[in-house]
C-alpha cells in the first residue's frame, strides 16, 4: 500500500519540522537560564554564576579525591579567572601515553557575598564533561563525588546537590569543584546555579528529562516495537523489513545507552562498553542503507560490499585488546565518528537520489530524515570535541527518536497496507465465489431439468416396454382368439382381468415405498387377494419384520412384483392347490421372501431344461436386481424362495438401468 505523494510530502515535512524544531527547543531551554547574573541575587530567585577561578594541575593517572581541601595541598599561585561556560580543548589523534597524562581542574566559586538564606541552598551544574570523575567541596569539605569508571561516570547526567545540611543552617561560603581528568579528553564545564529547591528543581528537571530520560524512553520504545516487528517477521518469513526494523531497533538502543547509563551501572568493561557503542553505530548506518534499499527496490551491491566490509574491518581493528596501536578505544571515538560521517553521507546521499528518482514516498521520507540525522549528528561531533558550549544537549538520540516515528509510520503503513490488501482480496474472493456459486446454481438448474427430463424418458421407456411386454402381448393374444372366435366369454374375461391385474402392477411399482418391502408386499397382497380367494385358495399371511432395502426403487419393486405375480399365477394355473403361505425372513445379510403351496408338485429340473419362460424369467429379474430364486417341489407342494440383498453393488445397478 503506497501513500499519495502529496499526503505523503505533506506528513514528511510535518515530520521533519517537528523534529528539527525539538533539538532547538530543547536547546533554548538549555540556554534559557544563561541571563548575565554576575553572582547577584536577582530579588529572591536563584543565583546564576557565570565566573568561576581554575587551577590546573597536572599528574600521571587517576586519584581519589581527599575527604579535606587540606590534605590537596593546592598552591595558592596560579589561579586564573575564567567565564562560564568553559571548555578545554582536546587531541584528536592520541598517542601512547595518552592513557596516562592527566590533569585535576580546581574550579573555584566564592559564595561569600551571597545574602543568607534560611532555605536549605542547593548547587546545580547542567553539565559536566570529560573522561575523568568530579567532585564536590563546601568549605573544603567533601560533598559528593562522581562514582562508577572514569570513562561512563554519569557525564550526561545534571548535578544538583544540597551545600547544607538543613534550612536555617549556614551555607559554605566558598565552593571547590574537582574535575581529575584525561588530558587527551579536554573537558566542559557549564554555568552554575546556586538557590532553593522551589528554584532549581524544575531546572534540574527538565535538563533531566532532556539529557536523560527522553533518550530513554525513546530508544526503549524503538526496541519495543521492534520487538513486535520480529514477532510479526517469526510468522511472515518473507517480509524481511520486519527483520531489518528490529535490527535497527535493537542496534539504536545500544547505541543510545551510553547518554542515560552511568556510573556504577554498566556489567560490562569501560573498553567493551566503548567498542560496543561504537560497532553498533557502523551497524546502524549499514542496516538503515539496508532498509532504504529494501523499500526503493533498487540496489546497490557495491555500496553494500563497500559499507559492509568497512563496519566488518572497523569492527575487528577496534577489538579490545587486539590491536597494540589503539591504547584505549574510548580515546579514538571523537576521531571514529568524524571518520564515519562522511561514509553515512555517501550512503544517505546514494539512497536519496534513488528514492527521488523512484518516487517512493515511504523512501523519500526516510531518506529526508537522514539529513537532519547528518546535521544532528555533525552537531553532536562538535559538542564531543568540545567546540560548542557544553550546556548543549545531544541531539543524536532524538534524531535516533524521529527514526523511531519514522519507521513505526512505515510499518504501520505496511502493516496496515496488509490488511487492507487480505481484505481487498477476500472481497474479490467473495465476489468471485458469489459468481461462481451463481454459476453452479444454473448448471444445478439445467442438471435438474435434465435430471428430471432424463427420469420421465427412463420411465416412459420402462412403463411402455413392460406395457408392450405384459399388457401389451395379453391383449394381442385375446385379440387375436376372439378374432379367430376360439375364445369363450369366460376366457375373454379371464383375459382381460390379467391385463387389469398387469396394468395394476406398474401403477402399484410407481408408489413410493420407501425402501419399505413389507409395504411392496402388502399393496401386492392387496391386488392378488381377491383373485386367490375368487379361486377357492386361502392366502396364509406370515410376513415377519424385516430390515428396509435402501436400493428399492421403482424399477427393484417392479422385478420383485413381477417375480411374485409370477408365481402366484403359476400356482394358481398348475398345482391345484387350497391354500398359499406367504412369509418373511432375514438370512445371510439378505431377506428371504417365501411362497409355499399344498398342490401338486413338479419336476424343476425337467422345467428349466424345457426353457419354460415364466422360470427363465423369475431367474433373470432376480439377477437384474442382485437376488436368487430357488424352487423345492415334491407331492406334498411346492417352496419358492426369493433372496434379496440388503445392499447393492454399483453393477447391479447399472444392470437394472440397461433391462
């Protein structure tokens, strides 16, 4: 999903104007308080010192500061009035003995023309930097000390401290700050404020939340949601600017840790620490050029071979321990950076010109953020060299914030942009499986008529062939006897009735049945009865409960009526016989229709092989429908026995459709 460029041109100069005016905001803050004071109270408000005295020795190696100013032994020549803010300069290229050389700045504040105050007074210094520790004497006495490595001691963090002990104490009227520091390093020293807690604290605050706690919460943000981008990454392999998200989240956290952790709290060596924060910078520069081509789909596999074997060489040269000519790796930072920044230049500047000419927002977007991280990161260089007043605020942490929003925006636009293109295709889905499902309702229609058409055709054809097979031939028989007068009146009706009783059988094989054949043979009880009882015979009706034929059909019941038509007649025609059983049974997964009869018996052999028709003909609708018909005749009757499967196979019935 892509934004319109105009909305998108709109939001990233909305962007960029935010995040280019907080650093400067932050900066007027930082300077706010910076009013010339000359050490006079302004009526019952705090005091802004701007004038300090500096003493500057020089030694070899840290020292612990003494509990008493007396036990320094400072000499009394070499003071110097200075203006604050102050900065000693640094070397930028150190050399072997740079580790060792160090120099303790004595910073000097008179507080004895001061008006006395009955609220407890509290010093406040906005900033302090070196590699080194600081101190803090009232009276020449000690009131705090920094604590943690000389090289990550909290130097970012505000100081603000009380110099009595309680209200309606007096407060020490001269202040001693020591500053015991690497000489390679120079150092900075802001202004000071010396009132109340009522009058400091919100000072003190705010250069807290500036230095401190937005870098924080920033960063942890940034790793947050990038945490949440490498959750969405684990299910969606293939989107690897979730994967690249999260590295870059990951990569900024570390490198922002150094402005907000301090002191004592650090796991790890001051030279791993360093080597950390710097690997982590090279890093992010590689994996943010990464990220833009990822989104402007046009590489740059040289630049890629070039950044990534220069961060991997960068890495491996500044090992701790590994090189002999880098003495401490936190000594060549200041020159790593300036190193780096031009690469971050050509890679920012290689990115942009690609993302014009894509014309892809989302890339013109990050891309335009990279020049305020340039601008923001040169600036920083130039606080860390000490050539800006050290009041300053880092602005590469909000720079590494606005990358936060940045790619938070892009991910959610991608995010987003998923759904909305899953919705748009289940909607395009939805309406093709509408149509479709339109289409097989009409292809269900016409199978129907067909269906429908086809059942009427098979049944015409099978009423008209068993009309023409039974009913018809009767009829042609009788036509032809009365024509030829050999027939009686008698035998013309019995004729006819036959036919009556044939045409009777196709209406009854009709009705549904319901897989019922106790009900087939009872409809067929009520066609035969008349005609049995008429003939002086009586109907034994012994039909037990049997389990339904799901394969009985109109074409089935017409077989099984024609198979027992058949041998009532027989029996009625042939054996004499007074009385006719009809019963039921299951047996051998099948149902057993039986038919037995008192009269004379026949040889069934000698029947079958004269070919008679009306035997030859139960056999073959009894194999039509998947049955048997077996006869056992003697002197004492005849048993016919009809065997009908519970289930059919398939060829059985393809057989009943091809009859």
């Amino acid at each position: 999903m892509r934004l319109g460029s105009k909305g998108c041109w709109r939001i990233s100069r909305w962007i960029a104007r935010l995040w280019l005016a907080l650093p400067l905001a932050f900066l007027s803050f930082a300077y706010a308080d910076e009013l010339p004071a000359d050490a006079v109270p302004q009526h019952d408000g705090p005091v802004h010192i701007t004038q300090a005295e500096l003493l500057s020795v020089s030694g070899t190696g840290y020292s612990a500061p003494p509990r008493h100013i007396v036990d320094a032994a400072l000499p009394t020549d070499g003071w110097k009035t200075i203006n604050l803010p102050y900065t000693a300069q640094r070397e930028l290229v150190p050399d072997a003995a740079s580790g060792e050389r160090t120099v303790t700045d004595w910073y000097r504040i008179e507080l004895s023309g001061l008006t006395p105050k009955t609220q407890q007074q509290l010093l406040y210094l906005p900033r302090w930097k070196t590699l080194g520790n600081i101190a803090v004497y009232g009276d020449g006495v000690l009131l705090y000390q920094s604590h943690g490595s000389p090289i990550h001691n909290g130097y970012n963090h505000p100081l603000l401290l009380p110099l009595n002990a309680t209200a309606n104490t007096p407060a020490p009227a001269s202040v001693l700050i020591r500053v015991d520091r690497l000489r390679n390093s120079g150092s900075g020293f802001s202004t000071l404020w010396v009132g109340d807690e009522e009058s400091l604290s919100w000072r003190y605050q705010i250069r807290q939340l500036l230095q401190v706690q937005l870098p924080f919460m920033g960063s942890a943000a940034f790793l947050a949601v990038g945490a949440f981008a490498f959750a969405v990454w684990l299910f969606k392999r293939r989107e690897s600017l979730y994967l690249l998200f999260f590295a870059i989240s990951a990569l900024a956290f570390l490198r922002t840790l150094h402005y907000y952790a301090g002191g004592s709290f650090i796991p790890i060596s001051d030279d791993w620490f360093e080597w950390m924060t710097v690997a982590s910078l090279l890093w992010l520069i590689v994996l943010i050029h990464l990220f833009l081509q990822r989104l402007h789909l046009q590489p740059s596999p040289w630049l890629t071979r070039v950044s990534v074997t220069l961060a991997l060489a960068c890495n491996i040269a500044t090992l701790p321990h590994v090189s002999t000519e880098i003495v401490s790796l936190y000594l060549f930072t200041p020159l790593l950076n300036l190193m780096v920044l031009p690469v971050a230049v050509t890679i920012f500047a290689v990115n942009l010109r690609k993302a014009l000419r894509a014309q892809l927002p989302e890339g013109r977007l990050v891309a335009g953020w990279t020049v305020f991280a340039v601008a923001f990161t040169s600036y920083d260089g130039l606080l860390q060299n000490n050539l800006v007043s050290p009041e300053a605020v880092y602005t590469s942490p909000y720079a590494i914030i606005s990358l936060f929003f940045v790619f938070s925006y892009i991910m959610f636009q991608r995010y987003t942009g998923a759904f909305a293109e899953v919705a748009r295709l289940n909607k395009g889905l939805a309406q093709r499986l509408q149509a479709r499902e339109a289409e097989l309702e009409q292809s269900y229609q016409r199978l129907r008529v067909i269906e429908n058409q086809h059942m009427l055709n098979a049944e015409r054809r099978r009423l008209m062939q068993d009309m023409h097979d039974g009913l018809g031939s009767s009829l042609i028989s009788a036509i032809r006897s009365v024509e030829r007068g050999a027939m009686s009146e008698a035998e013309i009706s019995r004729v006819l009735k036959g036919c009556m009783e044939d045409l009777r059988l196709v209406i009854d094989s009709m009705e549904n049945v319901e897989a019922d054949l106790l009900l087939l043979l009872a409809t067929m009880r009520f066609r035969l009865a008349p005609r049995i009882e008429s003939a002086g015979i009586t109907l034994q009706w012994e039909v037990q409960p049997v389990p339904t034929l799901p394969w009985l059909d109109p074409d089935g019941a017409l077989h099984i009526l024609r198979i027992v038509q058949e041998c009532v007649a027989n029996v009625l025609r042939h054996t004499r016989a007074t009385i006719i059983c009809v019963s039921t049974a299951t047996v051998d997964e099948g149902v057993n229709v039986v038919i037995e009869d008192n009269g004379e018996g026949f040889d069934v052999e000698e029947a079958l092989r004269r070919s008679g028709r009306g035997l030859r003909n139960q056999q073959r609708r009894a194999q039509v429908i998947g049955g048997k018909v077996s006869w056992q005749s003697g002197s004492a009757g005849t048993r016919f026995t009809l065997w009908l499967p519970l289930h059919r196979k398939a060829e059985t019935d393809k057989a009943i459709s091809a009859f």
